[in-house]
C-alpha cells in the first residue's frame, strides 16, 4: 500500500509537469485534485492500520498528509482547474510548477527509510557527547597540570558533579545497535560510556577529597585514573559513531545503485522503443505520437537523473562521479529534444546508447563500492569521524576508473563528430557546437583529475 501511494504521488508530479511543458493539456485538473483527496484519506486510515506493527512508519504517513493538509494542496489544485477553464494557461503553469515541488517533497518523505532518521538521531547524541567528554578531559587535564597552590577541591568537585549528570544522561539515551536492539543482559554503547563516565566521576571525587588533607599526593593518582575513564568512555562512542557512518554510506550507496539501475531499464526499454519506432514513415502522425511519448519517458529519465545530481552534491560525493552524471542528464535532455521534433533515428539512438552504458557504468561502480562499504561496516575499523571528518562516498580508484571511462567516451564522441563533418562537411556548424560541448567536458575532467590528485598528496 505504501508503494501504491508513492506511485500515484510520482504519477502526480508527472502529470503536472507534463500540462507544465505544455506538451499535453489532457489532464484533468479536478480530476487529479479529487484522486489527491481520496489519496490523503486512504494514508490516513492505511496508518491505522500499522500503528501496531510499523508505528514509525505510521507516523511518517501521518506526518506526510499533515504537512500536504497545512500546505493546501488539494485546495490548490482544485483552484488550478479553474485557472484553466478560465484559459488562464500562465497562471495554471506557475501553480502547476508549485504544486509539483510540493509533491516532490511530499513523496521523498513518504519514502523515506525511518531507520535513517534513527541513525541519524543516534549520530548526533554520540557527536553531542564526544564533545561534552573532550571538554570535560581538557578541564580535568588543565587542572591535573596546574600547580599545586592552583589546585583546589571546589573545582576537582564542581567536575565530578558534572560528569555524574553527563553519566546519567548517557545512560537514558542507549538505542539499538547496528539497527537492532542490544541483546538481553549486554550493555550498549552509551551504557558502556555512561559507566566509564561514572568511574571517572567517582575517581574525580576522590581526588576532591584527597584535596582537603595534609598529603595530597594520592591526587594525581585519581585524576590520571579519571582521564583514562573518560577516554575509555570516548572510544566507546567513537567506535559506535564509526559504525554508524560506515552504515550510512552503505546505505546511500546502495540507494544510489538502485535507482541508477532503475534508469538504466527504463533506457534501454526507451533506445528499444526509438529503434522500434525509426521504420514509421517520416513526417507521420504515428512517427510524431510515437516521438512525444518517447520525449516524455525521456524527460523523467533526466528528471530522475537531476534528482540524482542533487543528492550527490548534498552528499559531497566524488567529483568525477558527479561529472559523470551531469553528462548523463544533459545527454538524456538532448535525446528528449530530438524525440520531441520526432527524430528518432540513428543520431538519437546513438545519443541513447551512450547513455545507457553510461548508466551501466555508474551502477557497476555504486554496486561495487556498495559492496565494500558492506564488508567495512561488517568488520574493519576505520579513521575516527570524529576526528579525521568523513568518509568519501567513493573510494579514489572508482574516481580514477569513472574519469577513465567519461575521457574514453569523449574521445568516441570526438571521433564521431570528426566522421560526420568528413562525410558531410555541411554539418560543420552543428558539429562545431557538439565540440564546444565535448571542449567544457574536456575541462571538467581535466578539473576533477586535479582534484583528485591534490586529495591524495
């Protein structure tokens, strides 16, 4: 059922960014409107139905249709049907577009994994509390090296009390690990480090007390005693956070590899379809119907690939990865350009082509560092995030392979433009465009070489 909402959501979008374009004003506004309603009614009582047994994912339902209620949505559209019964087709193209993003946002938090925003709540109380123990050591540390006059138990005691509350607080906040509960009688890791703080904090209060007689020399014992619980208490969090981040990125890389090979099925069901529908004879209707159906199927290809961009960027993944895809989106615009003025002949399958093994190429390398990433999140320790910042999303030999693989496409591509100024010198203005873009590539790859190459010095 949550898949069953989540298509009609997509299909919204795509249906309102096609009366959007202009390229088909067959939709029924208030039809669409009444389907959206009938949508939000059937989220709300589907999340009844799994307060028991999903009660995270009910809540997200909840929260979804919430936040479509409070931004009017169905109100909205309804109003867009009468903008174009009004043939205020301006107006509805701007509402349109709106309401478009509005429902984007709406199905990426439907489809987002509750696990996520677990894991991502665990990561931050782990980084909150990484620093509350570094402040706590720095202090402790402090008055450890200050001389004996400078010491005094009113501070050594103002420590302890609050190392006791910091124990305590870590001791409510222990949750599941590795996305799973803590099995019966073991302790997690916040429990781990909540008893390593109290050590320290009973090691604090000794020394407290050793500070009010005559022969303080058991003092620094104490305090070194309660340096080393609070370091024990920061690998232990230092440890889960590891963990949690090698977690994430095998999630998002597996994300990521499965929505490339969604794009790459659709694509090679789409170049099927183009081949398929080349022998129509030229300048006939079905030649043009079969051309704009192709152009739309293109169109949400780069729609999902941008998506795609986006989520790259926000991640800080890898330069020549990023590369690749933007490629990739600016080819499929060009492929739905020519579908739409019906073109569907050699030059747009060849254009559909390369995307494809570009696509191929880029769930090839996901599917691989996936993998890898799977294997360290199962075993091997890696640099503390806490300390040396994040992981890349790829490792530097995909990078390198990736920028490999755009500078052999490149190449191809300059040799085709080449052959077909050599057969046809009349292409020569078409093809010195195509080579003013292969040119901005070319720089583009030359930048993100040199990128790698300074993170790797």
């Amino acid at each position: 059922m949550i898949r069953t909402i989540c298509v009609l959501l997509a299909c919204s979008i795509g249906l309102i960014v096609a009366a959007q374009d202009n390229r088909s004003l067959t939709v029924d506004q208030a039809d669409l409107a009444a389907r959206f309603a009938e949508l939000e009614s059937v989220a709300i009582r589907l999340a009844q139905q799994l307060e028991a047994d999903d009660p995270a994912r009910a809540q997200l339902l909840r929260a979804t249709i919430e936040q479509s209620r409070g931004e009017g949505v169905t109100v909205r559209m309804q109003s867009l049907a009468d903008l174009l019964r009004r043939g205020r087709f301006s107006d509805a193209a701007i509402g349109q577009a709106k309401i478009a993003d509005a429902l984007a946002q709406l199905l990426d938090e439907l489809m987002a994994d509750p696990q996520e925003a677990i894991a991502a709540l665990q990561a931050e109380e782990l980084r909150q509390a990484l620093e509350q123990i570094d402040r706590l050591s720095a202090r402790q540390q402090a008055l450890r090296g200050a001389s004996a006059d400078e010491q005094s138990e009113a501070p050594q005691k103002a420590m302890a009390e609050e190392a006791e509350r910091l124990a305590s607080e870590l001791g409510s906040k222990d949750g599941p690990t590795q996305g799973k509960p803590a099995p019966a009688g073991s302790a997690g890791p916040m429990s781990k480090a909540a008893d390593a703080v109290k050590r320290a904090a009973e090691s604090m209060r000794r020394a407290a007390e050793q500070m009010k007689q005559e022969d303080p020399s058991g003092v620094p014992k104490e305090q070194i005693a309660a340096e080393r619980s609070l370091e024990e208490a920061r690998e232990e969090l230092d440890t889960r956070l590891r963990q949690l981040r090698k977690e994430e990125r095998y999630r998002m890389l597996k994300q990521m590899s499965e929505r490339f090979e969604t794009m790459r099925a659709e694509q090679q069901s789409v170049l099927a379809a183009t081949i398929e529908g080349a022998v129509l004879p030229a300048d006939s209707r079905s030649l043009q119907a079969a051309g704009r159906a192709l152009a739309k199927r293109e169109q949400a290809l780069a729609n999902a690939a941008e998506a795609a961009m986006r989520v790259l960027r926000e991640a800080d993944a890898a330069t020549a990865f990023l590369e690749a895809t933007i490629q990739v989106a600016a080819d499929m615009r060009a492929a739905e350009l020519r579908l739409e003025s019906a073109e569907l002949g050699q030059r747009t399958q060849t254009i559909e082509s390369a995307i494809l093994l570009a696509l191929e190429d880029a769930k090839e390398c996901l599917e691989e560092a996936a993998e890898q990433a799977r294997e360290s999140s199962d075993g091997a320790e890696g640099p503390s995030p806490s300390a040396g910042g994040e992981p890349p999303l790829l490792a530097k030999i995909a990078e390198l392979r990736m920028i490999r693989t755009l500078q052999k496409r490149v190449l191809s591509r300059t040799e085709a433009v080449q052959a077909s100024i050599d057969s046809d010198p009349r292409r020569t203005p078409s093809a010195a465009e195509e080579l003013q873009d292969l040119a901005g590539r070319q720089r583009r790859l030359v930048a993100a070489l040199e990128d790698l190459m300074k993170d790797g010095t």
